[in-house]
C-alpha cells in the first residue's frame, strides 16, 4: 500500500507541474520562452512509456503517462495557436 500511495502522490506532483506550466501559457495567451520541442518529445515519450507501463501492467505509470500525453497535446495545440496569433500586444 505505501507503495502504490508513493506512486499516485509522485505521479500527481508530476501532472501538477505540466499543468501549472499550461495555466500559464494559457493566462498570458502567450508562447513566449516555451520550446515547441518539449511538447513534441513529451508527446513521444508519453506514448512510448504508456505502451511500456501497459505491457509491464503498471496502472501508476499507465494513467500517469497518458495523463502527460493530454497534456503535451493541449500544450502543443496552444503553443502553436499563440505562436500563430502573434505576440500580445504590451499593456498600456
């Protein structure tokens, strides 16, 4: 049992970051300083180790990672919408 709460507590702190870094973006309607590659190898890497976590049946890692890979889409979709709308223009 401790283990599986060390597994779903790490894997909670884990989607709370990428999260954070998305309600950002999204706050500021903006791409400013976000590289286009790290959702693209999130993505990647999310759909990899959620095959992995799936063969090896680990449901931490499976839920975990196909969470992640939500979330490098939304932020790849928003990164790109930003980035096609332009900067925002500075406050007066």
């Amino acid at each position: 049992m401790t283990t599986e709460i060390v597994g779903w507590t790490s894997s909670l702190v884990l989607l709370l970051t990428i999260l954070t870094q998305i309600a950002k973006q999204w706050r500021e309607r903006s791409a400013r300083g976000v590289s286009s590659w790290l959702f693209f190898g999130q993505i990647a890497a999310s759909i990899g180790f959620t095959i992995y976590s799936w063969l090896v049946h680990n449901w931490v890692f499976v839920v975990t990672n196909a969470l992640m890979l939500v979330s490098a889409i939304v932020g790849a979709v928003m990164t790109a919408r930003f980035r096609k709308q332009g900067p925002k223009p500075a406050a007066a």
